[in-house]
C-alpha cells in the first residue's frame, strides 16, 4: 500500500506560480512512477504531468508544457509539481498518483484545490 498526501494548492492570481508537493508513504517510493491528474468543476479528471521511477523520464500534457514542472525526491517519498504562468483554465483540485507504471496509477490522493483568479 502506498498513501499519498498532496499539498500546496491555494488562491493564486493569472501569471502566478504554486508549487504542489505530494508526500508518499508506504511501499517504496523510488520504484513507483508518479503522476499528478486534475478535475475542474464538470469536467473529467485530466492528465496533467508524470514522472517514471527508472530515469526519471517526464511526461506533460500539451496544454502544461513550458509552464508546469515535475520532479520527484526519491530521498523524501516525495513529488513536485512546480506551476508557473498560471492561468485561469488551470483552476482544478490537483490529484497525485502512484503506480508501476507510466499510465498505470494503483494509488490516488485526496487532492488538493488550486484555483487562479483573472
């Protein structure tokens, strides 16, 4: 079993950054590729961003690339999400996952509201 705790979410105006941190507790971390997902209000949870555990390889979707980053500390059970250039349609809860594989995600946090005003 993996848990997994996000933090960082907030009010942020357009243009504005937030760090997301995802504690991970369980199992071990370092072999788990990581993913953080996000859901805006009547819409389907998306893929934002993921990082596999091997190389360390990223993955973005379009719509993040250039502006968000990840990044993991194998060293602290913990994930990143660095946001920079925020921007209004970024408005989501932000959910951090865990799994084998890239795109196989076994484990979900609660999530963790970032919301950008105009």
């Amino acid at each position: 079993q993996v848990q997994l705790v996000e933090s960082g979410g907030g009010l942020v105006q357009a243009g504005g950054s937030l760090r997301l941190s995802c504690a991970a507790s369980g199992r071990t971390f370092s072999s788990y590729a990581m993913g953080w997902f996000r859901q805006a209000p009547g819409k389907e949870r998306e893929f934002v961003a993921a990082i596999n555990w091997r190389r360390g390889t990223r993955h973005y979707t379009d719509s993040v690339k250039g502006r968000f980053t990840i990044s993991r500390d194998n060293a602290k059970n913990t994930v990143y999400l660095q946001m920079n250039s925020l921007k209004p349609e970024d408005t989501a809860v932000y959910y951090c996952a865990a799994g084998p594989i890239v795109g196989e995600y076994a484990y979900w946090g609660q999530g963790t509201q970032v919301t950008v005003s105009s």
